[in-house]
C-alpha cells in the first residue's frame, strides 16, 4: 500500500465536511454575488460587476462598513483594557482563587450568545433593570437610550468576547518567568515601571493575538448587533442578512458578505504578518 | 559596625520556620557564602536581605541604616537570579542600561558605563543582541553586568552558576570572583555547591534546617568542622562512633569497635562520641603497618585520584589517593590504615531545631 494513503484516509472525514459545509457555500456565494436582481423577476442569469459597484460606490454601504470596523475597534481596545489587567490579576492570584476566578470568566461562554444578548436588552432597554433603578432613585427623569445604540452594541460585545483576550494573555503569562519582576524591582523600578517596561512588553504578543481574535469576531458578528441594534442600527453581517431576507436581492447580499470577508481576511493577515515581523527577534 | 548586619532573623510560614535566629555579619567588601541543601533556609534568608520577604523577626542593617521594612525598590542591591531572568525583549544593551535609567543617570554617562560593564564581562561585542540569541554562559554575564553596573550597595548571587555545564562554571568561578574583586563589592552567595563555596568565598556561613550550623573561612570550616553535619555536607567524611577511655589535658583516648585510638579534642570519660576523618588523610601502607587493618572492597580511578572503599574494623571508610602514576593497592588486597593522630576530629552531633 502506498505510504501517503493512510494519512489522506485519515483526513477524509474532514476534507468532507470541510468542502461540503465551507468551500461549496463558499464559492456559490461568491458566485452568486456576481449575478444581476431585478425586483420583478428575481435572480437573472446575468453577470458582471455592479453588486461591487453598488457596495462600493453608495454611501450608505460606507457609513455601514464605517459602523461596523468601528464597533470592532472599540471593542478590540476594551477588551484589551479590561482583558490583560484581568489576566494578569488572575497571574498573581492563589491557585483556589485562580481558579473560581478564571470559572466567572469563562463561564458566560458556556451560555448561548443569543441568550446572553437578550439579558443585556433586558438590562438596558427603555423599561430595562438600569433605567428604571435610575429612574426610581430619582437620578434620571427620562430614561437614558442605550438600546439600539452602537454603545450598547460596544457593551455588549465586549462581555461576550473579553474571555478571548483574557484567555489568550493568560498563555503568554504562563511564559514569563516570574523572577523579571522581581530582577526589575532590584533595580530600582517602581511596581508601575515594572509593568510598563517589563510585563506590558512580554505580554504584548498574548495581547496582540487576543485584539485578532476580539476583531475578527466583531467585524463579523451577527446575534448582538442584530438584537441590540434592531433594524436601522445595521452591522455589514446583519446588512447581508436583511439583502437575503428582506429585500430578496440576494446577489447583492452575497457582494457585501464578500466584501466583509475579503476585507477582514486583507486586516488580519496584514496584523499578523506585523505581529510575527516584530516579535521575530525576541521571542522562541 | 560591620557592613550588612543580619540580627536574629527568623522567617516563619505558620507553623513552620523557614529561617531561625539567624544572625550574620559581613564586612565591606567581604565575598560571602550562604552553603547549605535545599529547604536549609538559605535562599529565603537571601530574599530577606534582598526585600522580597520580610523577616517575622529581627532586623537587617545596611551600612548602618536599618532595612528590615524598606521596599526592594529602594534598597540599591544588584541581584543575579537562578534563572537570570533578563528581559528578553530588550537587548544586552538595554537591559544593562535598566538600572542606570531608573536611577536617572543621564544618557552619555549611561551609555559609557553600560560599555565598560559589558566589557568587563567580555560582551561587548553583544550589546546589540537579543538575550535568546545568547548562550546560557552569555546570558549568566549579562544577567552579572545588569547587577554590577548600578555599582549596588550588595550583590546577592543566588545559585548562579548551578545552570552552567561543569567546564563553563569552573572558569565562571574565577572570573566571578575576580570582578567581586574589582567592583569591591560586599557579596553574598547563595549555593548548595560546596566547591563553588570554598572556591569563591572569603567565608562561609553553612546553613542547616533553617539555622546557621557553621561560620567561617572555606579551610577553617572544612579542616575543622564543628558538627556532623558541616563535617559531610562540606567534603564527605568518615564516621564512627566511640567512648572515651580517658581524658587527659586536650588528648583523649578513645576505644572504637575494639581499636583504641589517640585523638586531641575535650570530652569527658565514659562519654560517646563521633569522631570524623577526611577520606584523603588516611595513608594506605602495608598490611600490619598501620593503626589498623582492613581490606579493600572497591576502588574507583578518578583521574587525579583514586576513591577507596576499604572494610575495617571500623566500618567501611572511603579513601582517596593522589594519583602519583603508580598502581597501588587492588581490590580484595589486604592493607593497613594510616594517619596523623590530629586529623581525627571529635564531632558535636547535628544540631536538630
């Protein structure tokens, strides 16, 4: 029997599924974005460019594409403000504490996004938990609008995703060894200097690892913004969705998800390859 | 008063006592070594001076101020870790220039020392790399220039040979000591390595279940050991047990598993004692020669010496002889047991805390 045959066998299941329930969809969405729509006869057999042409060119696709890298920027550098202080807590934590902490953590991950986006509407809608304390206490007159903004989108985004980062500076820690710390105190550094100078550095790569993550999943998150934004506050994901649905242009749908991937896979390879260019030197 | 003042510290972790009543005192300039196996106590003792740990009780000075509570940060030690722990995202350069530019020296005067420190560990041509692209000796003189170029008021070395291959460690230890020499700097080493001890220290304070067993100069400790402990721990050391026959004016006589021996010392008649003797003062002579004899069992050629082990009346003692070229005694021969009546030395036993 050839040699190389086992491990083709072995890979087949997932080759399978791979190109059955990726590649296949894949490459009918992209060649679904070419055709032409027409609001009385539906998808014709046409081809060419103006689904792109259209996406690119109107601006209210811009102020769609804008919103949504923006949202995804915010909730990168939250998540990296609140997710590395976090890990580096739980570092220096004793191991009982550690670990009921990194189970608060990890825990909402066990529960479905959906559900845990619709606990956010209950707490900031109009009628929400938030307002009507406020209001009851006699801070607030008027309740504040949080639903269906982009800040509540932002929130909520970033209590879903900040594990991620948490988890990922959590590894880069696990690599420092504990005497820098200390090596550096000898020094003269105060506990600031330390963590701007020695820590923050050593865990930057954990930290840049984790922002990947956090964006590339925000870029292209659908369940919360399409929950916390409703229908006019629109995400590029929940824009391809309302073109599917909605509107039935289903080629036009297919540009912008094409777009979205296109443009985040340009992002995160970009971030990467910048990544790994400048830690090359520093670290195994 | 001298220098660094170590007076009756203790470090106790609930019930358990890392260091006990612990005193020391070092002069200026003086190379010290804490020597001692692990769980002895010696590496809290040396986070204590260093400010990671404080003392439950008594009280560490420095040139005469009193440090016991002072934050690590302000207490101007250089410190060379196990581990070296260099930053490895700085370069050589970089992270010899840490303590400099904590300390706020200006920019020329750092880059000037940082230049001097480095060769003077023989790394200059290294500033620019970073420290995973250095070998472990490489890195060890780093981590040596980043505690030596703060000009410290101490350098505490803790265990900083022990990661080193044998051959780079022997030619470290002299050059270790030869830049302690140079800076002047008061110096304390923490090792479980008792040649590196002897080797590099002006003296040695030997540790032993959380206490201070012994201090005193490298040849001082190993010729005269004060209890069993130091006895085996520095060198290894023949022992066994006797009682005294009688005791007259610093001789006593001693009758061991039927061999009666002369040996100096103060002990009282009738009581029972260990008595010690270094493998390599007892002289191998023909049979019926000795003070005794005994028949060798093994024999081990160790380049510049041979180990004997021989069974005697005694026990079974280990021997070592100077490798001089000639062939001496084989395995199964029969021979006599020989040497000077004062390199027997009566032991205390191990002090238990």
């Amino acid at each position: 029997m050839n040699r190389l045959l086992p491990p083709y066998l072995l890979n087949g299941p997932a080759l399978v599924l791979f190109v059955t329930m990726m590649a296949v969809p894949l490459v009918l969405t992209f060649m679904l974005s070419f055709n032409s729509f027409d609001f009385y006869g539906g998808i014709k057999a046409e081809y060419g460019w103006h689904n792109y042409y259209e996406v690119i060119s109107d601006s209210y696709f811009h102020e769609i594409f804008a919103r949504t890298y923006g949202i995804a920027i915010a909730v990168t550098l939250l998540c990296a403000l609140i997710g590395a202080p976090e890990a580096y807590i739980l570092y220096h934590m004793s191991s009982t504490w550690r670990s009921l902490c990194l189970l608060a953590i990890l825990g909402p991950l066990l529960i479905s996004v959906i559900v845990r986006t619709l606990g956010w509407a209950l707490l900031i809608g109009n009628k929400g938990v938030i307002n009507e304390a406020l209001i009851s206490i006699g801070l607030i007159e008027t309740p504040i609008k949080m639903m269906f903004t982009q800040t509540g989108i932002v929130v909520a985004l970033v209590h879903v995703l900040v594990p991620f980062m948490v988890l990922s500076v959590w590894t880069t820690l696990q690599k420092l060894d504990p005497l820098v710390e200390r090596a550096a105190l000898s020094l003269g550094a105060s506990h600031f200097t330390v963590l701007r100078r020695v820590v923050l550095p050593q865990v930057m790569p954990g930290v840049l690892a984790g922002s990947l993550i956090v964006f590339a999943l925000t870029a292209s998150a659908f369940a919360t913004p399409a929950i916390l934004g409703g229908r006019r506050l629109k995400v590029v994901a929940t824009t391809a969705y309302d073109e599917y649905l909605n509107t039935l242009n289903w080629p036009l749908g297919a540009a912008i998800a094409v777009v979205l991937l296109v443009a985040n896979v340009i992002v995160i390879t970009a971030y990467n390859r910048y990544v790994e260019r400048k830690y090359a030197a520093v670290f195994d | 008063m001298s220098f660094l003042v170590l007076k009756n510290i203790s470090k106790r972790y609930g019930p358990v006592a890392a260091v006990e009543d612990f005193s020391l005192d070092v002069e200026k300039g003086e190379f010290i070594s804490l020597l001692g196996p692990s769980g002895c106590g010696k590496t809290t003792t040396l986070q204590m001076i260093a400010g990671f740990e404080e003392p439950t009780a008594g009280s560490i000075s420095v040139d005469g101020r009193d440090m016991t509570s002072v934050p690590p940060n302000a207490r101007d030690i250089g410190i060379v870790f196990q581990s070296y722990a260099l930053f490895p995202h700085m370069t050589v350069a970089d992270n010899v220039a840490f303590g400099l530019e904590m300390r706020n020296v200006p920019k020329q005067e750092r880059q000037q020392r940082v230049a001097e420190t480095l060769s003077m560990v023989g790394l200059e041509e290294f500033a620019g790399r970073f420290p995973k692209a250095l070998s472990g000796g490489q890195r060890q003189r780093v981590a040596l220039a980043r505690a030596i170029v703060i000009k410290p008021q101490l350098l505490l070395l803790d265990e900083p040979l022990s990661a080193l291959d044998a051959k780079i460690r022997e030619s470290m230890q002299i050059e270790l000591r030869n830049i302690q020499h140079t800076v002047g700097v008061t110096t304390i080493l923490v090792t479980h390595d008792q040649a590196e001890a002897m080797a590099m220290s002006d003296r040695i304070a030997v540790m032993n279940k959380a206490r201070l067993a012994q201090l005193g100069a490298p040849f001082e400790i190993y010729e005269s050991p004060g209890d069993s402990f130091t006895s085996n721990f520095l060198g290894s050391t023949n022992m066994f047990e006797g009682k005294v026959n009688s005791a007259s004016d610093g001789n006593l006589s001693i009758s061991c598993a039927g061999v009666e021996l002369s040996v100096p010392g103060q002990a009282k008649t009738g009581e029972v004692v260990t008595l010690g003797i270094r493998p390599e003062k007892i002289a191998l002579v023909g049979a019926g020669e000795g003070l005794l004899n005994a028949t060798v069992h093994t024999r081990i050629f160790l380049g510049t010496s041979w180990l004997y082990q021989i069974d005697s009346e005694l026990g079974r003692m280990s021997v070592t002889l100077q490798n001089t070229g000639r062939d001496v005694a084989l395995e199964g021969d029969t021979v006599g047991l020989n040497w000077q009546r004062e390199a027997v030395r009566v032991l205390r036993e191990e002090q238990v805390a």
